[in-house]
C-alpha cells in the first residue's frame, strides 16, 4: 500500500496559527500508529479562518479537516480520517467534506491562483504536472510582438493597483532600442489588507518565474529581479528555492528550454519603506539607493532600471500570463465587467468572520463579499465601514456597498480598487482616528521629495487632532480640505496624492465621528 | 654646494593626520563582518542593499561606524551611505535586543484591536517602539502589514509571524522568546 497523502500549509497566514506544530504532529502520531504518511507542505487553499487546514487525500480525492491544531491530530486518528469512507470521520468536528466541495472555495474563479494549495511549490516536477510552463512553451512558438500582442488583447490590466494595461506597458519596452533590458517584479506588497502576492510567491512561485520569463521573451529582455519585501521571510526562500530549481532544468539561464535565449533572475529584499511598492522608487531601491520617487518622464518602460527599458509589473499581473498564452487571450478576455477584464483575486481581512483570498471575475459587488464569502464580522458586530484597496484607498460605508467590483466603478465612488484588499471594520471603529492615522502613515512613509506629502501628512495630523478636539471645528474642517487639495495636486505619486482618499472619504460619509467630542463638550 | 638636509638636522616635520581607516571603532569581528559582506556583494549591480542586510543579519544592526566603511569599500560618499541607512526603516542603527519583535500597526490589524494590544505590548515590556527590554531579550519594533491581514492581529519575533494575537499570546510569545536564546 503507498504511503497516505497528507497536505499541511507551508503559507506564512497557516504557520502564524499553528501549522508547523500541526505537521509536526501528523508526522508523529502516523509513526506511532504504524501508518505510513507522505507529508505534503502546500501553499494555501486561502480559507484562511480554516487554517491549519489538514487535508488527507483519499482514491484521488482531497478531503479536508480545519483549524487543526496539534492538539486535535491524535483524535483525527482515531476517528478514522484517515479512511474517507469511515463514516465517524465524516462527522468529525472539524471535518469540512472534499475539498473542493467547499462553497467557499467551489463558486471561485480561479485562474491565476490555480494551483495554489494544491501543488508541493517546492516541486518543479509537480507543478509540470498541473499545467506549469505550457504557457512558456507556447510563448517560444511566437514572435515578441505576438506575446504582446496575445497580453494585449486578454485585457489584462497591472494588478498593483494603478491598472495600466500591461500589454501596451510591454509593447512599449518590445519597441524601446537597448542591448540591456530588465523585467522587474514589483513584490513589495505593502498595502495592509493584502497577501495575494504573499500567497502567491509562497504556493506556486513557479508560475511567477514562467509570467517573468514570458515577459523576458516578449520584450526581448535579458535580466530580471524580484523586489521582495523583507517582512515576508518566507516568500524569499520558497523563491529562491523555485528559481534554483528552474535554472537546474533550464527554465532560466543562457538557453531556455533549448531556444537560445536567455534571461536571469533574481530576488532582492526591500527594507521596510512602503514607498518602495511606487515604480519608480522601487527602481531606485533597486540600485541601492534611497527609495525616492522619480519624475516621469522618462516612463521606466523607456529608461527605468539602471536607464535601460524596464518591464515592471505587479507579482500578479506576472502570474496571469502564463494562463493567457496556455489558453488564449480570448479565454481570458472573457471573464469579467466592462474595461476590466479576467480575475482579480479579492484578500478579505480585519475584522471579517471567514477572511481569506477570494479570486473571482470583476463585477461582483462589495456586499457578496463581505457577507456571502465573508460572512459579516468577526465580532457579530454590524460591518460600518470598509476599506478598500489599502491604506490609500477609501473608507466606505454601508450605502456603498453594493458598487461592482470594477476599475472604473470605484473610480467613480471616488475610491480605488487597487491591490484587492478589503478591510472590514465594525461599529466600534472611531473613523476619525482612521483618517488620522492615514496622515500619520503618509508622514512615516513619505520619501521626502514633496513638500505637500512631506510637511502636509504633518500638518494633517495636527488639523485633524484640533478638529476632533473641537477647537473651531469648521475652520479646521475647511483647513483639512484645502490640505487635501494641497496633497491631491501637489504630489508627484500616489502616496501623498492619494492619502485624501481615506481622510476625506472618513470625513464625508462619517461626518458625526469628528464631532464626537465637541459634542461631548457640549452635553457636559 | 649646500648639502641636502639630513633628518638628524632638520626641524621634525609637521604632520597633519589623515584618517585614512575609517571605522577604527569597529570591534575587530565586526569590521571583519563588514568587510566581509562588501567583498562578497560590492559587485552586484545596486549592491548596497544587500550589503546592508547582509551587515544587519551579521552583527544584529548597522553600526554608524560601519557606514564610512562600507563607503569606502563601495567607493560612495558617507553620506550616500548614511542616507540609505537611515532612509529605509527595516536597518537598525541602535544596538539591542537578541530577539527582534515587530507588531503590526497597520489598518487590517487595527480592525481588530492592534491599538490596545500595542499598548499592552509597551506596557508589558516597558519599553517604547525602537527600543530594547531591561534584560536585552526584546527589542520592539513597529511595522506596517506582515500580509496576515485575514488573521490580525499579527506580530513577527524574528522570522515567525504569529496571528491572532491576544494579550495573553503576546505574553506567551515573549516568555518563551526570553526562554531562548
């Protein structure tokens, strides 16, 4: 008989709860019984409230068991989960059924993370096995402007945030003269709310290499790096393991796949500046120096890394491209709303009952995710607010939240869909605090290189501390405004552009929690 | 023919000293450290960030009298140096604490009490942000999103991220880190 199949999370979120102790105990408790366990490490299934989630692999089929934690492994055992068709095991506490029966999990799309949660990342041959690198080898049957050309039709538009298109991104560097190109993969996510890159780069940081590699190939580039922020430790081993592996079987280096050409890859750490996650400033990080903005023009895409022309894209818009040239771009083109095309993979967090990473088509809307995936809070408190697209995004009340998830339709509400993250806070959240510490977070983070970013964030924080305290609200009320504007227009990138967002967003639909205190005053 | 001065009979020549080793300062294990990771990485295109955590990873932190150093090795100006160092919040230019502990402060930890829990933290270990316990084990950080935003509130002691983090965890998680070397 073969060894049983069992899968426990290697994924940063499952190891934060338990789930090397988890493993740790299945590997121990299968060798006092005598039963023979090949333990699996997978990425995450991103059922992140199930987490350590176990599953046993029984005839083909994965069964699932979650949270389990190492305290609950010898009662596994002993009701029988070992043998699915025990029906003890069925009813156990913490058994959720197969796997991919699972609601949650079962009325998702997903396209890019495809194989996360279910493949070994450190296994180059597994992951040829689920589809890997049939992307790549259909983009060496083409001609670079063809790659392009597939990208630029699949509608897929930068995953980070800003949304530029990334075929006309690529077009751009493809027609850009240079004997030295760079791909440049921007895996500073520093949007709190976040973790699709995280999850990602840790459960199949293959597809990665390949949507990179593609990239190379399109744009006739020879060199890349990965900007990896330092607080995710285990991204960078999972990668760097990849990337040793795939220069082993020739998926990097001087001849790939036997077609001559060639393309380098290699990680880099950030060091904590959320700025770095802005192109540019990444770029300059890159070569070693402080993380400060640049001006554009020049576009990175003509002179960008070191002044040559330089791809750089969001680590999942990389990650989408392998699907794109496997199944077509029309295949791609076809899920999602209006302008926005294909997935997004949506990150629920805060304060939310089931977070977890959700990739759907564009156009559903906030409320289905909030309560249909999410389930509400996590407190059982009303859900007041949500913001959306990280610490630059808007805060969102009730009355929006059936806007479709769509580019252009958050554009309209005056918010941003971004990165995908969704922070939910419930009825206990002082919206006047959150849009305080917005400016407090933009006068941390700002690179220094504009006054408004700079010296406003500063300011704000004062304007905002006087307003609450009530002292001459209404002036105070005007003088944030006029700040805001300041910001808006007065700042080279987003960071000190886009801070408003949150702050006046806090200010217009939670007007009455900047009063709380005058009013205070007044009833005392 | 005068004859060339002898150094017997001239005046003793005046000399103006020229620091030319910088970071004398240096432990000599330090400095080797240093000098170590600049040799291994000056190379690299934008090398000096690696440098830098290679140097941090080493010694615990980024002594100011590594920066001339590794100036001269990278052949940058101390100031380019310094400017980097102090710029990015991750390298620390203060001694202290055998373990690094980094609680998260960002919105999605907020949702979920970060604030009472930071002042827990402070309070526990009587210490402020950037600074060192009594005893040397913990040293405490800020920092925005460990990207364990579904299961906040979240901490890192060194390398592990630890989720849903109560006051009596961050207790749990401290006791055993001073437990540790």
């Amino acid at each position: 008989m073969s060894a049983l199949k069992v899968f426990v999370p290697r994924d940063a979120a499952a190891r934060s709860v338990g789930a090397d102790a988890t493993a740790a105990a299945l590997a121990a408790e299968a060798a006092k019984r005598g039963i023979e366990i090949d333990l699996v490490r997978n990425g995450s299934r991103g059922l992140l409230w199930l987490e350590p989630l176990v599953e046993v692999e029984i005839a083909g089929r994965r069964y699932a068991y979650g949270p389990v934690q190492a305290a609950d492994v010898a009662g596994l055992f002993a009701a029988g989960f070992a043998d699915a068709a025990n029906p003890a095991a069925a009813r156990h506490s913490k058994a959720l059924g197969p796997t991919e029966e699972i609601a949650y999990l079962k009325s998702q799309q997903r396209l890019t993370f495809a194989r996360v949660g279910i493949t070994d990342p450190t296994s180059l041959d597994d992951y040829l096995a689920h589809g890997g690198y049939r992307g790549l080898a259909a983009a060496l049957a083409l001609k670079p402007a063809q790659i392009v050309e597939s990208v630029t039709a699949s509608g897929l538009r930068g995953r980070g945030g800003a949304a530029f298109p990334a075929g006309i991104k690529w077009k751009t560097v493809l027609g850009a003269p240079g004997d030295l190109k760079y791909i440049v993969c921007n895996a500073d996510e520093g949007d709190s709310g976040t973790y699709s890159d995280r999850m990602l780069m840790e459960g199949d940081p293959f597809v990665l290499i390949e949507g990179m590699t593609i990239a190379a190939l399109a744009t006739q580039a020879t060199r890349g790096y990965i900007y990896l922020r330092w607080e995710y430790p285990d991204a960078k081993r999972a990668l760097e393991a990849a990337i040793q592996a795939a220069y082993a079987a020739n998926y990097l280096g001087g001849n790939i796949q036997g077609s001559g050409a060639r393309f380098d890859l290699e990680v880099r750490m950030g060091a904590g500046a959320y700025i770095c996650g802005e192109e540019t400033s990444l770029l300059e990080s890159l070569e070693g120096k402080r993380g400060q903005v640049r001006f554009k023009p020049p576009l990175p895409a003509l002179a960008g890394l070191f002044g040559k022309p330089t791809v750089i894209n969001n680590v999942i818009t990389f990650a989408s491209v392998p699907i794109i040239l496997d199944r077509g771009a029309e295949f791609y083109q076809h899920f999602g709303m209006g302008r926005s095309r294909g997935t997004l993979p949506l990150q629920l967090a805060g304060n939310i009952k089931r977070g977890g990473l959700v990739e759907i088509a564009f156009g559903s809307t906030l409320r289905e995710l909030l309560y249909g995936y999410g389930g509400g809070s996590l407190s059982g408190r009303p859900i007041r607010a949500v913001q959306v697209g990280g610490p630059l995004g808007a805060y969102l009340p009730e009355s929006q939240f059936d806007t479709p998830l769509d580019y252009e339709a958050f554009a309209e509400i005056k918010g941003m869909l971004g990165h995908g993250g969704v922070v939910a806070f419930d009825d206990t959240v002082d919206m006047a605090q959150q849009a305080r510490y917005a400016m407090e977070f933009c006068a941390i983070e700002s690179c220094g290189k504009c006054t408004p970013c700079r010296i406003g964030s500063t300011r704000g924080v004062e304007v905002i501390d006087r307003l609450i305290a009530g002292e001459n609200a209404s002036a105070q009320e005007t003088l944030l405004r006029d700040l805001c504007e300041t910001l808006t227009y007065g700042s080279l990138c987003a960071l000190g552009g886009l801070t408003p967002y949150p702050v006046l967003s806090a200010l217009n639909h939670f007007p009455e929690d900047f009063v709380q205190s005058e009013r205070r005053k007044a009833s005392a | 023919m005068a004859k060339p001065p002898t150094s017997s009979e001239s005046p003793p020549r005046r000399v103006i000293p020229i620091k030319v080793e910088p970071a004398s300062s240096l432990k000599a294990e330090e400095r080797a450290a240093v000098l170590a990771a600049c040799a291994r990485l000056k190379e690299l295109p934008g090398g000096l960030l690696p440098i830098l955590h290679a140097v941090q990873e080493a010694l615990g932190w980024v002594p100011p009298d590594a920066v001339p150093l590794i100036a001269r090795e990278l052949n940058l100006s101390i100031a380019e140096v310094h400017g980097v160092v102090s710029f990015y919040h991750y390298f620390r230019s203060t001694p202290g604490g055998r373990h690094v502990l980094h609680l998260c402060r960002a919105e999605a930890c907020q949702a979920l009490g970060a604030a009472g829990l930071e002042a827990h933290a402070k309070a526990a270990l009587g210490i402020d942000f950037h600074a060192s316990t009594a005893d040397g084990a913990i040293r405490l950080e800020p920092v925005y999103c460990l990207g364990n935003c579904a299961l906040g509130p979240s901490l890192m002691l060194d390398e592990q991220i630890v989720g849903r983090v109560t006051p009596e965890r961050f207790d749990e998680v401290v006791s055993q880190a001073r437990g540790s070397r």
